[in-house]
C-alpha cells in the first residue's frame, strides 16, 4: 500500500493523560472556541479542542486503511496514562471521510482536549501542556444576516436529474440511486459551531450531534458502534415527515410502513449492511421486518444490527467494509457511484460519508455525515439526499430534500 500525498501533521511523541472528573454538565457548553469538535447524544459523549495531531487523507479507496495504520502508528508510540480505559477516554481522533473515494476530503483531527461522559463516568485527557482548557476565549453568537441561494443547482434541474436517475431505473441499467443536492447561505460574521450544535443537539437528542473540522450536523444513521468485540449498526431508509396533527402523524407513518416503493429501498440498504458485516462477525443479529423510527420532523425505517467480530479489528476497518452503503449511494455500487458523478453537478465532500471518533484501542463510533452544512467563515452548505427507485416521483423527492434540509436552516435560523 503506498500512503503518498499523505499529509500529517504531529509531534514525534504524544504524552496523553486521561484523569476522572465531575460530571461537567452540558457538553457543548465547555467548549471554548468556535473550532469544535463534537459528537454526542442524549447528553453523553465526547467533545474536543485543540489540535495534537492533524491526518489528512488524499482520494482513494485505501483511504480507511491508510488511516487505521497512521493512526496504530501514531497511538502506538505515545505514552498514555489512562486509568479509566473506556471507550473515548485516552487519545481520540475525531474524523471524517469524503464520500467520494476520488475527493481529496478525508481528514482526522487529534485534539489537545477531550471530555467525555459515559454512564456516570466523566473524564478529560489532555495532550502536551496542562494550561486550563476549560476558559471560554469566545462566547458563542448566532449567525445573523443569513443570504440564501441555490447550490449546484435549481430545484427544477434537481427534479429533472431525478427523472432522469429514474429513467435509467426503469431501463435496468441499475436498482436503486441516492442523489443529493445542497443549498448555500451567507451571514454577516463568521458561523460559530458550537451555535449550531447547541441547536441541533436540544431539537434533536436522539440523533448523533456531530462536529469535525467544519462539518456540522446531527445524523440519525449509525453506520457502526465498535465496543471491545461487539459491533452495533442503525440502517435507515425510507423517509417521511411527520404529520401536522396526532392523526395526520400516524397516517403518515402506517403509510410509510406499508410503502412497497420504501420498503424496498430499506431492503437495499439493509441486504448490503448484513453482506459486509457478515464476513466480519462470528454471530450476527439482524431483524427481519423493519421499524419505525420517529424523531422530531421524520420518520424511517429502521433496522438495527448487532455483531460480534471474529478478529480484533478497528471500528475503521469495519467502516472500510461499509462504506458506501445503498442508504446513501445506491445499488450496484459502482454504477450507481457513476450515475451520481454524472447527475449531481458537485463534489459532495463530506456529505453523506463516514463521520466520528476512534480511540486508541480501535473502539469508536461513525454515523453516516447527514442533516449537516460545511462551514466555510461566514458560509455555508447543507445537504440533503433522497433514495431514487424505480417509482420514485421527483416532486415527491423534492419535498424530501426540502424536509432534510430543515434541520440544519433551523440550526442556522434558530
């Protein structure tokens, strides 16, 4: 394997020490400085600052590989004192991959900083010098002066790259496609993180709040839980918004139940996540109808998957076997991948594509990078993907898109 173009910037040794603490409240509160790094839910996991060490990973379908290596490498030569040696204590790399394997956007942030809570333990590490990481050097401040306008493309050239995704359905060339299109905004000042995790993180608790370099959203896909030896993944898809009365909701989720259009689309993704999971793990647990899952504006179908590896892998070599599933790519593979770089007009970045941490022992946690913008200074681009099959309606798709959209204008707009 050749690691050329790899750039990583790092000390020749980390000195890591994790030591128990109180409970330190909310999460993103303790954040001191809008550069955030994050990933919680429920009020529980880790957040980060600072920067020991920085990985950045050109295109390529090694690049998992490549930074399960640097990061054994690099773990392996630190000293670490880690007494309480549980997921996400000791050195963490929080990341991101492009979902692309031809974009040069994958990149794994070592922070100066972490703290962390799990089941009533809470913890901070600290790499280098033990200067007090807990002052605030600046209060957050919402955006403000918010400018809208279309990203790639208008949403009459999205629809008609919708028909066209279908079209090619029909004619068998392919089963299932997922497109995406993005939205840009401006504001008047540099957009703070920690404004929109805050947000995201209060609207929706359930979901996995995220943060890592620029990057920020709050995803209800885990694409894989590595814990020890036992193995977690949430397949979604099949999406509809919630209804505007009790009735209304349960309408549209015993329709979305029923939908065949949906239940294939599921099936898709389910089928695929339980194909590469199943060569990994010497007991594998997956359900045979769907659920539905409900969170404050969506349901899915939902299907949760547990497993027990038979090697000591990383959570980024198992990540590498998923990565990119039809919930997010479509099905085949290949031509699927192919008919996206041809219809979506844009490099999709880091949407849609593996985000979260890995710790020193190889445990971790990565969701699929959905209901999320890039930061860029004072802009912005969200995302948002619908799964095209053969009877998919684009205006149908469209107001999906529009729907996803609407958890991170909310994380903007307030």
């Amino acid at each position: 394997m050749a690691f050329v173009k790899l750039a990583v910037t790092a000390p020749d040794r980390l000195v890591v020490r994790t030591v128990p603490v109180a409970d330190p409240g909310d999460l993103v509160s303790r954040l001191p400085h809008p550069s955030a790094l994050a990933w919680i839910r429920h009020g529980e996991g880790i957040v980060g600052w600072g920067e020991a060490a920085r990985i950045t990973l050109p295109g390529g379908e090694d690049r998992f590989t490549a930074a399960a290596a640097l990061l054994r490498e690099l773990f392996g030569a630190a000293a670490i004192d880690d007494p309480l040696a549980v997921p996400g204590s000791g050195p963490v790399a929080f990341g991101g991959f492009a979902f692309d394997p031809k974009s040069p956007d994958s990149v794994l942030i070592v922070p100066r900083r972490v703290l962390g809570r799990r089941d009533g333990r809470a913890w901070l590490t600290t790499i280098g010098d033990d200067a007090d990481p807990l002052s605030l050097v600046h209060e957050p401040q919402p955006p403000t002066g918010l400018t809208w306008g279309d990203g790639a493309m208008p949403a009459h050239a999205w629809g008609e790259a919708v028909a066209t995704a279908v079209q090619r359905i029909r004619g068998g060339a392919l089963g299932k496609v997922v497109l995406a299109r993005d939205l840009t905004v401006r504001a008047d000042a540099p957009i703070d993180a920690r404004v929109l995790l805050r947000r995201l993180a209060d609207r929706f608790p359930g979901c996995y709040t995220f943060s890592c370099a620029g990057l920020v959203g709050a995803t209800p896909e885990l694409l894989i839980r590595r814990t020890g030896g036992d193995i977690e993944s949430l397949v979604l898809a099949g999406t509809t918004a919630r209804g505007d009365t009790p009735a209304a909701d349960h309408d549209r989720a015993a329709r979305l139940s029923a939908s065949a259009k949906d239940r294939e689309e599921h099936r898709y993704a389910a089928d695929m996540v339980r194909d590469a999971l199943a060569p990994l793990c010497a007991d594998l647990h997956v359900p045979a109808e769907p659920e539905l899952l409900t969170l404050p504006n969506l349901h899915h179908l939902a299907s949760p998957l547990r497993g027990r590896l038979t090697a000591d892998r990383s959570v980024l070599d198992v990540v590498a076997a998923l990565h990119p599933t039809p919930a997010v790519c479509g099905t085949p593979t290949d031509t699927a991948m192919d008919l996206i770089r041809e219809l979506e007009g844009m490099d999709r970045g880091r949407y849609a594509g593996p985000v979260g941490w890995v710790d020193a022992r190889g445990d971790g946690e990565w969701g699929i990078a959905l209901r999320c913008a890039q930061l860029d200074g004072t802009r912005a681009r969200l995302f948002a993907g619908c799964g095209i099959v053969a009877d998919s309606d684009p205006r149908a798709e469209l107001a999906e898109a529009q729907t996803k959209f609407r958890a991170m204008q909310y994380a903007l707009q307030g």
